[in-house]
C-alpha cells in the first residue's frame, strides 16, 4: 500500500513532466461479443440502450440479441439472469426498440448477434 501511495506522490509531483493518469468512465451495459462486420453498430447499440432501459431491479441479466437489417429486434434469448423481473422486462421492451438500419452505417448482412450484459451501475461496485 506504501508504494502505491509513493507512485501517485511522484505521478503528482510538480517536477515530473509525465502526464496525469486518465480513468476510464464506467459503462452500465457491456458489449460481450459484436459481429465483426462493423464494430460501430455495435457501440451505438450499447449507448442506445444504456441511455434507454432502467432495470427494474438489482441483478445481471445477459441476452442474446439479434436485430435485422431494417434495425428491428427479430429475437432475444435470456442466456443467464440474476434477477426474474429484469429478465421479463427486457423480453417484453426490448422487441419495442428500433434501432437504425444497416444502410446507415454501411453494413450489408441480413441481421446482426449481439450479446450484451444488462445490470444497474449500483450493482456493479
């Protein structure tokens, strides 16, 4: 512990030129596997999901997603759940959802997988 403190001291210490460490921010739903056709569908669909669902409760939940090209939500499959509720409401809000079509961000598959890790950022600390 007493070099690790010694390392943050030197870290901010005036007369050391490196720069300051950056933390990353956290992220309440993590993108597990993305079809690699274009990663950045995938990155899209996190934040619109993040910024869009509330779990109702505590407790992970991991589904399989697949969405089609016109961007709507053609199946979802629990794969694991910590929590009942959350589980059914994201099979019920999620085929509500639609997302942008693949033409959009140049993508010429017919659908896309995804697997995405749902949890409230309280539980993850």
């Amino acid at each position: 512990m007493t070099a690790a403190l010694d390392l943050l001291k030197e870290w901010d210490s005036p007369s050391n030129s490196r720069p300051a460490l950056q933390v990353p921010t956290a992220v309440h739903i993590q993108q597990s596997q993305v079809a690699s056709t274009n990663p950045s569908y995938g990155e899209f669909l996190v934040g619109y999901l993040e910024s869009t669902l509330d779990l109702p409760e505590f407790g992970q939940v991991k589904i399989q997603l697949v969405v089609d090209r016109e961007g709507h939500v053609i199946s979802s499959e629990i794969l694991s759940s910590e929590n009942l509720k959350n589980s059914e409401f994201l099979k019920n809000r999620l085929p509500q959802l639609t997302f942008p079509c693949f033409n959009d961000f140049g993508i010429t598959e017919k659908c896309l997988t995804f697997t995405v890790s749902f949890q409230n950022a309280e539980n993850r600390y």
